[in-house]
C-alpha cells in the first residue's frame, strides 16, 4: 500500500509557534470503506477558524482537534478512489479533511462536493466561489440584509472572506470602506476591487478616519474584533448592524478576546449585532454559487492567491495567514 504524508497536531499552539506542535508525519494510504471517499489533495486551503480548534476551548462552534491527530482543513482535488454514491474517480472535489496528500472521507460529513470544471482557475473554488465567498454573500445579504446605497466598513478586507465582502457590496450599489495591514492591500483594494475609501490600520488611526465618514457606517462586516471593533462602534450609524464573520484577533488565546471597550454604543446608537455562520444556512438548502458565478462570470468578481508550494511548507503558508502577511486567499499547491 503506498505512503500519504500529514500535518499531525501533538500540542497545543502558544502564539503563532507552529513548528513547535505539529510535525510532518508519514502513513500508509487507508482503505476505503463502503461509503468513503479517497481524494488527493491538489492544493489544500489555509483558513483562520482552524487556529481555534488547535486551542483547548471548547465554547466553539467545532471541538478542539484531539492532540495525536492529522490536522483539518480544506483540501482540493481528485477522487483516487470512490465506494460513495454520487462521486467517482477522476472527479475534482472539495471538502473538508485534513492538511494531508490524501484525504479519506464520509461525503456528508465532510461536506464534499463535485467542483463546476468550467471554472478557470479551480483554486477560485476554496476563495470567490467556495466557503469564503459564501460566507461574505450569507453574511452580507441573509444576515446583514445589506440595501443598496449604504455605507459598509469591511475589516481584514484584503483577505480571502473580505475581499469577497468589499465587491458584493460594491456591486450591490454601495460605499465601501474597507481596512487592511499595508499601503500595497489598500492600493489594491482601490485600484483593483474599487472600494470607496481603504484605511491602513497599522499606519492611521482607524476611529479618527471611521469619523470622517458621513452618517456614520450602516454595516459592519467584522473578521478581526479586538481595536478595530472598539473603533468601528462609535462611528456607526444609528440603528446600524454589525456582522460577527471572524475574530481573528483572538484565535490564538484559550479564553478569547475580553469584550470591546465600546461596548455601551450597542446601546446608544440602537445596534444590531449578529453572528454569521455559514452552516446554518447550507443546511436549510441555500445556494450562494449561483449569484457568486453570475458576477464572476462577468468580471465582477475577482481574487487573489497567496500560494506557498509543497506539503512541508503548510506551516509558513499558515503562519502567513494568521501574522496577517497575505494579500487574497492563502493556498498550498501539494501536487508535487
């Protein structure tokens, strides 16, 4: 039986000291049972929510990874082998498995589907047109109900979710504010995606420019939390929303962040806040690809890859990520 390679997660995380808890470890490929999929990773996706199941908590809305067991993750690519009605050999997948060569998994469980090969580049199936793009329309439109000609404040808006969240609202007839780690993601939110204003948050002071903003922010799609959030509460609107879709700011702590200092403006302005989780509305049977490939279609939607290559560099990939050192969806190509 031939070898697969795999992340194992042995501890705990302090900080972003990655290499210090997991280790790269070599298996024999398992075998598929009735009802199981074997997929080879082309690429495997890095993604924030991943560093909290690394913790110990367990008020999240996943368990905590048991230690001595292959990390999970997003991964992309073909059926090696298939005993699960529905999918065969050959077929482009995604799901959720683990950061490994190979994944062996329950299609329900693991939310595996057969990818639209029309699609040219099939990495756009983990960024605009996978769980990242559906979780900013989902977020925007079923749990913000965004209307056209407001004013929507982004956060983490060069990543692969945000990104995503600046050009739905661009295209629904909105302005957009978005903020992000460095003068290059602001230059390429302006120039490329067309947001309205974009704010360095490591360079400005991110309350005094939110106060320029006329009639205040109507909607807030939040990725990060921690003193972004406490900026963003005094300069909404009245009566305005905000969108909990991350909190990355707090992914690396078994307790999470403290609550914002600002907190009381929930209060005086009469705001709504709401958690938005994607699974929620996948299982009452709602399709975001359709609206997502209509604008991709037609150039409306576009991203940005940060690609790191090889299996034994997912650690660097993913520690990019959570430092905030990415510009669009971070990838591992694993195909070599």
């Amino acid at each position: 039986m031939p070898d697969y390679r795999y992340w194992r997660l042995n501890s705990r995380p302090e900080g972003h000291e990655y290499t210090a808890a997991l280790s790269l470890e070599t298996a024999a490929l398992p075998v598929v049972g009735e009802g199981q999929v074997l997929v080879q990773a082309d690429y495997l996706s890095m993604d924030p929510g991943v560093r909290v199941w690394m913790t110990a908590r367990e008020d999240s809305y996943s368990p905590p990874i048991p230690l001595g067991t292959p990390m999970q993750g997003q991964f992309l690519g073909p059926v090696i082998e298939s005993r699960a009605e529905g999918f065969k050999a050959g077929d482009i997948v995604r799901g959720f498995g683990h950061w490994a060569t190979h994944s062996l998994v329950d299609p329900a469980m693991s939310g595996l589907m057969v990818l639209d090969p029309s699609v040219g580049d099939m990495r756009d199936h983990f960024g605009t047109l996978g769980l990242n793009g559906w979780t900013a329309y989902c977020g925007l439109v079923d749990v913000l109900e965004l209307k056209e000609g407001e004013t929507v404040l982004v956060s983490a808006a060069a990543g692969a979710t945000g990104s995503v969240a600046c050009q739905i609202a661009r295209n629904m007839g909105c302005r957009v504010i978005a903020i992000a780690g460095s003068d290059d993601k602001c230059a390429w939110l302006m120039d490329t995606l067309g947001v309205d204003v974009a704010i360095n948050y490591k360079t400005q002071n991110v309350e005094a420019e939110l106060a320029k903003i006329e009639g205040g922010i109507d909607v807030y799609f939040e990725n990060v939390g921690g003193d972004l959030l406490d900026a963003a509460l005094p300069n909404m609107a009245m009566y305005g929303r905000i969108g909990i879709s991350g909190l990355i700011a707090g992914y690396t702590s078994d307790g999470g962040l403290p609550g914002p200092a600002r907190f009381d403006q929930i209060l005086m302005k009469r705001l709504t806040v709401k958690g938005i989780f994607l699974p929620d509305f996948l299982a009452k049977g709602v399709n975001y690809y359709e609206p997502l490939k209509r604008w991709y279609d037609e150039g409306r939607l576009i991203g940005d890859f940060d690609e790191t290559k090889g299996m034994d560099n997912v650690l660097i990939a993913f520690e990019r990520l959570m430092r905030g050192q990415n510009l669009g969806k971070v990838v591992v190509d694993v195909r070599s």
